[in-house]
C-alpha cells in the first residue's frame, strides 16, 4: 500500500448501476524511486467524491510488476 496524490478528478456524469463514473489521475512514487501519473476510471458514490479534490492524499496498491494495475481501496475500479 502506497500514497497517491489526487492531481485531476472530474465526474462523468454517467452512471453505473447508479454510481457515478469518474476520472481521476493519481501521481504516485513507487518503492524504487519513480514518479508514476496514472489515469483511472472510478466508481464512487457521489457522497463520497469530497475525498478525491484535487491535491488529495489517498491510499492505493499496485502490482510493482505491472504499474497499469492499480486499485484505490474501498472503491470500484473500471
């Protein structure tokens, strides 16, 4: 688990199973030193869309064998 910094985050405005789909960039650091900024689509309930502002920080995993495969805890990745 690692910390990522929210750096673009917008709603869609289109609904999966009546979550709302956003798109977020996260800028992260990886364990050997490398800046990675990343683009995701997301599905978080629109309660809870005040957690990912810009300049936010928030946990993630990631596989360190393959950077595409990143996952925000708690919620639905796309």
């Amino acid at each position: 688990m690692t910390s990522a910094e929210v750096v673009y985050f917008q709603d869609s405005l289109a609904k999966v199973q009546y979550r709302p789909l956003c798109y977020i960039k996260l800028k992260f650091q990886t364990e050997q030193g490398q800046i990675i900024t990343e683009n995701l689509k997301v599905l978080i309930a629109k309660q809870d869309q005040h957690k990912y502002k810009v300049g936010s920080i928030i946990n993630i995993k990631y596989d360190p064998k393959n950077l595409k495969n990143i996952s925000i805890l708690g919620e639905v990745m796309i």
